[in-house]
C-alpha cells in the first residue's frame, strides 16, 4: 500500500546533540515528501521538502535527502536546541492526491 | 498573508449530539482539506475539495459525517451523531494548486464524553 512509517517517539537529547528521525515510504511512481513540524499549542508548519530523488530539502538547520533507492526521507539536524522541542511528521504525496502522514515523532530536548 | 482560519478552537460535547467546524482558508487557495488528527496519531484525510467540488472523500464516515464548501471558499464540516471515538483534533488546510504544500490551521479540538 502507499504509508509513511517513521521511528518511534519520544526522542530525548541535550542540547547540541546530532538528530536524526527515520522516515521511510511506499508509494508507486515518485511522490514529493516532506516534513512538517508541531510545535506546542501551535499548528503543523511545513518545515522542509524535496519533490524529486537525490533533492535535499533544507530549512532552520534541519536536513533530508530524497532517497529513491532506499524509499527514505531521514531528517537530520546536527546541533539541536531547547526550542526544536516539537512533534515532527513525515509525509508524502502524488500528483492527485493528498499528503498522507506518518505518525509523528516527538522531540524533546533538554539543557 | 493570513493563515487558515478555524473555529471554535475547543469542543466539548456528550455522545450522540451534534457538532460544526468551520473553516476559512488562505485568500486564493483552490483546494481545501479537512483532516481528523487522533492523540498520538498523524493526521489521517477526511475530505478534499477543489473549490467547490469534491475531489477524495473516500475516508469520511458519511453516515455521520458531512462537508460542504459552498462557494468554493470557506466550508463547515459537521459530526451527526457524535461518537467517543471521535474525539480528535480536527485540522483544516488549504494549498494554492493541488500538488503544492499545504497551510495548516490551528485545529478545532473536539471531546466527545
């Protein structure tokens, strides 16, 4: 079937820890994928995208490649803060269609 | 720009009754979509309107649930009778074109008791 599966929550780090979330997809023919992020109290924002293989979506010093071969879309950040504190959603979509959403991962980070 | 608009922002209804959402999507976006977000979930599609038609409504529970977008601008979505298993943060978001990303409101967070 067409899903998003990402890594389990909740991840903890200290401040200035690597991050990285797993996100993996099915789909037939070559979906656009992105990340969306939820901060407290507030609405899913779009944080990053990549539309077609080997794109790297980039935005606030988070990161993820488009990774055909792998169906992956990792999202990576090397230095974490207290304020990236969020829930953070996977997603893909086709030309047609709407975005279909992993289950989300929580991120907490400590000082 | 304004964002999507949503209310009311909190819902608190007993089982069996009856409840409204709307929605008031970015100036100009053609599509809208209304999605039910259940704790610990991601957001999974209830309808997807383009302007004023529907486009995917193939996971909304039409025995109790309806949308409507009249006008092809703001749209309501309605819970007849309401289920405890309802109970959900329900999110509107609207794009430009079908295939560009989508703008989020802040939700309408719905308790069935």
């Amino acid at each position: 079937g067409n899903s998003v599966t990402q890594m389990e929550g909740p991840v903890t780090l200290s401040e200035e820890a690597f991050l990285t979330i797993n996100c993996t997809y099915t789909a037939t023919g070559y979906p656009s994928l992105f990340w969306y992020v939820q901060y407290p109290g507030e609405g899913l924002q779009l944080l990053l995208k990549a539309t077609k293989a080997d794109d790297k979506g980039s935005n606030k010093g988070f990161e993820a490649t488009y990774r055909k071969e792998t169906t992956s879309f990792h999202l990576e950040k090397g230095s974490v803060q207290v304020s990236d504190s969020a829930v953070y959603f996977c997603a893909r979509n086709q030309a047609g269609t709407a975005l279909i959403f992993g289950k989300g991962t929580t991120l907490s980070v400590s000082s | 720009e304004a964002g999507v608009a949503q209310s009311p922002r909190y819902k608190i209804i007993e089982k069996r009754q009856s409840v409204a959402f709307w929605c008031n999507p970015i100036s100009g976006h053609a599509t809208l979509y209304w999605y039910q977000q259940i704790l610990g979930q991601g957001p999974k599609l209830l309808i997807q309107f383009q302007n004023n038609g529907v486009v995917d409504d193939s996971q909304l529970p039409k025995d109790r649930f309806s949308a409507e977008r009249l006008k092809g601008v703001d749209s309501t979505l309605k819970i007849q009778p309401a289920k405890l298993e309802d109970s959900a943060v329900y999110l509107c978001a609207s794009s430009l074109l079908d295939n560009s990303p989508l703008h989020f409101g802040n939700g309408t967070r719905l308790t069935v008791t």
